[in-house]
C-alpha cells in the first residue's frame, strides 16, 4: 500500500527533551528558514485536489502521514484545524496518522462528531524517556481513538511502560536519532521495551537505530542510509 506525506502547515516550536535536534529546524535552519514559524502551506487542501481527468491526486488506500515538519495539535494551528479534519472525514478511504508529542492538547483539538474516533485516523504519540512515558502514556490511554501506536523516537533513556501497556495500543516503535549532534541510542533499552511488548502482547518496530548506537557496551557510529537497514538486521520485531 502506498504512502504519502502531507504537510497542511509546516514550522513548530520545541516541546520537550525529543525536540533538541529536531530535523525541521536542521532542514530549515541549513537554507535560512525560521523553523519556530508556523504556517500554512500550499498542500493545505492536497487530499481533495483532483487530476484532470477529475481523479483525486491521492489514490484511495494511501496512507497519508499528517503533519511531519509541525505537529498536529500545536496551538498556532487550532484555527485551521477544524477544516483539516473536514478533508479527513471526506477521505474515509485514506487512513490518516497523526503523530504528536502534544498529546495532552487532544481533548481541545478534536472535532464535535468524534465520539469515539474516526476509523481512518491513528493517533501516534511520541514518547522519548521515562519521564514523558508516565505523563503521556496514561493521557494516551484515556482518550477515545480507533488506533493508537506510540513512537518512542528519538529514545533518549530505558524506560518502564510496563503499567500503560494494554491490547488497545496497536504498536509500539523505537528508534534512535540520527543527525551530526545525535544523541546516543542503547540496543539494551531498545530489548527492554521490546521485552515489555512481548509481554503485554503489543506488536513491536525497531525502526532505526539512529547515528550513536551502543550494543554489548561498545559505541558504534552508524551512517544515515545504514540505520533503517541495521534495525531491520537485528530481526527483533515482534508481532502478536
Ligand atoms: S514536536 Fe516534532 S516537529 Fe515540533 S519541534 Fe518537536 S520534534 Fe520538531
């Protein structure tokens, strides 16, 4: 199945621990653009835009990663937002993921008719360390969504999400982080979720492992194109 990226706005300002190195103020910072600026951009209404031949330009079963240089519920966006999840519910037949660090703003940001969510909408919260585990997991957990995932990247710490872990959590990710300033990235916390996903019968990802990775205690400097594919190498996805 295909998979698209549509970014309505672009620019965010940095939240917490996992924002240090941010690849949007990387990429905007290296041509002169203000990466703490948000804004709409000219993909705005892409999932309703038509070929000639009146075809949409998005083919039905894409799946359509939703604001990946900003983040969804950011408040700079609320007064665009409501139009946002207009496209979502006329594109029933895209499945739309939605991934935030700004999980606690959900409850203000959802539309009236969510009831107990969208079938085409996923919400992903981002969970770097221990800390943001315990005060956005429990949020995760409480609020009404068809699909959840959690994406524990950049994993900067062990962490211990064994009492958040239930059946309605559909995949947990991990990751590394990559780029010149990356933090480091240790193949023992990356087992120690994945054992606690094992356990709670939750479907794990290694994505990648990120540019500074420690295995068996030793320090490894990964090259960008090398990261997704060493993950993979590690063969320890699990699924239930
Ligand atoms: S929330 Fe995401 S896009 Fe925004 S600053 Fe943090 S890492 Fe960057």
């Amino acid at each position: 199945m295909d998979s698209i990226i549509w970014n309505p706005w672009h620019g965010c300002k940095k939240y917490s621990a996992g924002c240090k190195n941010c690849y949007v103020y990387r990429r905007d910072g290296s041509v002169g653009r203000d990466a703490s600026k948000v804004e709409k951009t000219k993909s705005f209404g892409l999932p309703l835009e038509r070929n000639k031949d009146l075809q949409f330009k998005i083919a039905s079963g894409t799946t359509v990663y939703t604001c990946m240089t900003s983040d969804f519920f950011i408040d700079e966006a609320d007064e665009w937002r409501e139009d946002i999840w207009r496209i979502i519910r006329q594109r029933s037949d895209l499945e739309f993921i939605i991934i935030t660090k700004r999980i606690v703003r959900f409850f203000e940001c959802i539309p009236l008719d969510w009831d107990r969510g969208y079938d085409n909408v996923t919400i992903c919260c981002t969970i770097e360390n221990q800390e943001q585990c315990d005060l956005r997991f429990p949020v995760l957990n409480s609020l009404p969504a068809k699909k959840k995932t959690v994406c524990c990247e950049p994993l900067l710490s062990d962490i211990d999400m064994r009492k958040y872990l239930n059946k309605d959590i559909l995949r947990i990710i991990a990751g590394g982080e990559s780029g010149k300033n990356a933090r480091i990235c240790d193949f023992d916390w990356v087992m120690n979720i994945r054992s606690q996903c094992i356990d709670a019968h939750v479907p794990f990802f290694f994505k990648q492992t990120g540019a500074k990775f420690i295995k068996d205690g030793k320090l490894f400097a990964i090259p960008r194109k090398l990261q997704h594919a060493q993950a993979k190498k590690a063969e320890i996805d699990f699924l239930c």
